[in-house]
C-alpha cells in the first residue's frame, strides 16, 4: 500500500477529502463513481464489515502505525495520504475524527422492493434536512430493531459525512433506499402506513392496537413544518406521543427513538 506523504491539502489526489462539496462526492452525473467519507477508525471498520469499498486514506503521520494501523491492513492496495497533525487540522472538522478518514465507493441504492422484502417495522423520513438528525434517527433505528428506513428525495443523504458521524456508523447497518411519494406505495408491500403528528383522531403511541399490525411503517417528518396535509391523510393512522407541562413535540430524532422502542417487534 503506497504511504503518500503530503505538504499541502492541494496535493493531488486529497481532493476527495479537502475541496469537494457533498454533491460532488455523490456525483449526480455518474452515482456510480459516487463517494462519501468515513472518519474515526470504529465508523471506518463499521463500513468495511458491512461491504463497503475503500478508495483512499487520509491520516495524521503518527496514526500509520497507531489508530490507522489495522485499517490500513485491511484495505489492500490503496492510497494512504499522510501529513503532520497541524496541515490536517486545518481541513474543517478534521481534529474530531482522531486523525483518520476514508474516502468509500457509494454504493448503487437497493431496490425498495429488495429492503422491504423481509422488514415488518420501518421508518419513512419524510422531508428531514438536518444531518444531525438523520444520524441520530439511524443510531436509534439500528440500537432499537427497526428493519429499514426509506428517505422521501427532500431528506437530506445518509451518506452525509456528518451524518455518518453521528450515527456512529449505523447508516452500514440498516438497510435503506430512496422512496417516492406518495407514500400509499406501501401498501403494495403490505404495510400499515402511521404518521407521526398531531392531528384530532390521532392515537397515543401505547395504543395496543399499534401492536397488532404484521408490518408497520411510521413515517416521520421534520420538526419544523412536520409532514404535509396530504400525507397525513394518505396514511392508515395518525400517531401521537403524549407530552406533559404543555410541551407540543419533541425534536424528531428524539420522537423517532421514543416511536422506536414502543414500536419495537415484541417476542
């Protein structure tokens, strides 16, 4: 594996890393020359044991035989770039990754009918730009049994570098694809659509009927306009969290993983 020392973040190839914006890493153009960085070795191990593809290293000297030591025995013939701590820590954000990025082939999205196959409880995130909160809600999905999640094309990407970052690398391990509305297009795979909102014939969350449907989407949307009219109408219940001190809502990856654990498939 070539080791590429550097002296400046315009050295070609560290592109990839420095200068690219998150549309030019998806590479609209050509989705299937797409990539997305990974950083800290754990978020990094996470995406090479789920499959996914090395293309290059960026790390601090001192880490080719420490944190990045094992990364580099696995991913084979790639270039690993490498420069002192304070050129590096001038690459925005780059000093809360312990010293390690990887940039990764974006893989081609599954067909919904391919994540959908064996899920019985999904989450629809439905127009959620933060990408805070679209890693919280996949942390959660991963730590609390949900089989999918499919995003509406408004949502912001998964494969956001922050977004992975704070999913702590649980955008590797539940599957999920794109979907389109309308959102009835569950109902062709089986499933009992609910919405997360407030509305006059919601249900509280602890409702026991929640627990009798075989396969369940909840759809989630942003905490700022919530989900539109037209999908809370589309959908088979509207779904409610029960608050106290006149609080109305709560922010949308913390409502998910509350839905989450009440939700959760039951032994």
């Amino acid at each position: 594996m070539p080791i590429l020392p550097i002296t400046s973040l315009h050295h070609p190839g560290v592109e990839m890393f420095t200068s690219l914006t998150e549309a030019q890493l998806r590479n609209r153009l050509d989705p299937s020359q797409g990539i997305f960085i990974a950083e800290s070795p754990k978020v990094i191990h996470v995406a090479l044991d789920a499959g996914y593809t090395p293309l290059a290293l960026l790390c601090e000297e001192r880490h080719i035989t420490g944190d990045a030591a094992s990364i580099i025995d696995r991913c084979g013939d790639i270039p690993v770039y490498t420069g002192k701590r304070e050129l590096l820590a001038s690459l925005t954000g780059y000093t809360l990754t312990r010293g390690v990025l990887c940039a990764m082939r974006r893989p081609t999205p599954p067909s919904l009918e391919t994540v959908l196959h064996d899920a019985q409880r999904i989450v629809v995130i439905d127009g959620v730009v933060d990408t805070t909160n679209i890693g919280a809600i996949f942390r959660s999905a991963a730590a609390l049994g949900i089989d999918a999640v499919l995003l509406t094309p408004s949502s912001c990407d998964p494969l956001n570098r922050r977004s992975i970052r704070v999913s702590m690398g649980s955008t590797f391990l539940v599957p999920w694809t794109w979907v389109a509305p309308p959102l009835t297009c569950l109902h062709d795979y089986g499933f009992t659509t609910a919405a997360m909102a407030l509305s006059d014939d919601s249900i509280p969350l602890g409702d026991p009927r929640l627990h009798e449907y075989e396969r369940l989407a909840l759809i989630m949307g942003t905490e700022g306009d919530g989900l539109s009219a037209q999908t809370i109408v589309d959908s088979d219940l509207v779904v409610r969290i029960p608050m106290s001190h006149q609080v109305d809502s709560l922010n949308v990856a913390a409502a998910a993983a509350v839905a989450f654990w009440e939700l959760r498939k039951r032994e």
